[in-house]
C-alpha cells in the first residue's frame, strides 16, 4: 500500500513510553507494535486504514514488503494507547520478511477471507507460525473478514472457532 519499510529494530512490545514517576494517577500513554499477516488480498491494508483514517478502499492496491502506519486511542482511564501497526504484504513472495515485522510484537491480527478457504490455510500457517516464533506472550486475533459477502461464505465459523480456541 504505502511502500517498502524496515521496522525500526527499538519499536518494541507493549510498554509504558509516559507515567507519572511519582505514581500519582496522572494519564499514562502505552505503545503497541501490532502485525497483521495474512493470505495476499484478504483485506489486511483495508482492515488498518478503517481503523487509522475511517476510510475504506475498494480500489486498494496490493502491499509492497510492508507498510507502517500508527493510532492512538484514549482508554475510558485517560490511558492513551499508540498502536505502531505493520500491515504486511500477503504474496508468497514477501512471505520470507514477515519475521522482521513480527519479531517484538505484542499483538498479531491474523486475517483470512470468509469466502476463501485458501486464506483460511494460510491463516492457520500464521497462528503456528506466530505460536512458535513469536513473542511468548503475544496476543492472538483471528479474522474472518469480508463479512458482507457471508452468501458466499465458505469457512464455517465453528471451523475458524475451533482454531480460534
Ligand atoms: N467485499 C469486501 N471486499 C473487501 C473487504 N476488505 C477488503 N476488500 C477488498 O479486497 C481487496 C484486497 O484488499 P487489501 O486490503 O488490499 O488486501 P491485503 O490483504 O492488504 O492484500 P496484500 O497487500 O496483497 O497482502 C480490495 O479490492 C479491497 O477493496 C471487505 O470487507 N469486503
């Protein structure tokens, strides 16, 4: 979508980058490095700018190594949470850089397409693969996206639960 990057090798998991010293309950502000991987096509890019900019794409171009953007949101507590997100490119060929984006990161969102079972494969590649080589303490989501198009649904849910559990 918006180019190659690297990942900056200091972005890392979850951490606090503002509290107050003296422990007073003034706003703290978290960082998160989040990841999405996923079968190329899947809606990945479309996922992250709903998210960052509201907007969705339906002329979206496929991803080139990776692309790098960032939101913040505020918590009810006045916490303000950064997410660094790494939108990763899903064709085969980029699948060799995909360590460099999740290496340190505290969240990976795994992204199938409800109609493609095919996706749905490669997602259960990323769980394993994320399982394994991941942080130990990531946390997992799983996406079944293109929820409009369920007539031509075809990955169960209860498939999709099962490896969700
Ligand atoms: N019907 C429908 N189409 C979608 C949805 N999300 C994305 N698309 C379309 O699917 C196509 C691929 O979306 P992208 O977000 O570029 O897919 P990607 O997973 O980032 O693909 P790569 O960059 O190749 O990894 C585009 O034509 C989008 O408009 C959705 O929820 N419903």
């Amino acid at each position: 979508m918006l180019g190659t990057t690297l990942p900056d090798r200091s972005s890392g998991q979850l951490g606090v980058i503002n509290s107050d010293s003296n422990g007073s309950t003034d706003a703290k502000s978290l960082r998160v490095k989040l990841v999405l991987l996923g079968d190329s096509g899947v809606g990945k890019s479309c996922i992250v700018l709903r998210f960052v900019r509201g907007q969705f794409d339906p002329t979206s171009k496929v991803t080139i190594g990776a692309s790098f953007l960032s939101q913040t949101i505020a918590l009810q507590d006045s916490t303000t949470v950064k997410f660094e997100i790494w939108d990763t490119a899903g064709q085969e060929r980029y699948a060799a850089l995909a360590p460099l984006y999740y290496r340190g990161a505290a969240v990976g969102v795994i992204v199938y397409d409800i109609t493609s079972p095919e996706s749905f494969n490669k997602a259960q590649y990323w769980v394993k693969e994320l399982q394994k080589h991941g942080s130990p303490d990531i946390v997992l989501a799983l996406v079944g996206n293109k929820a409009d198009l369920h007539e031509s649904r075809e990955v169960t849910t209860q498939v999709s639960a099962a490896l969700d559990s």
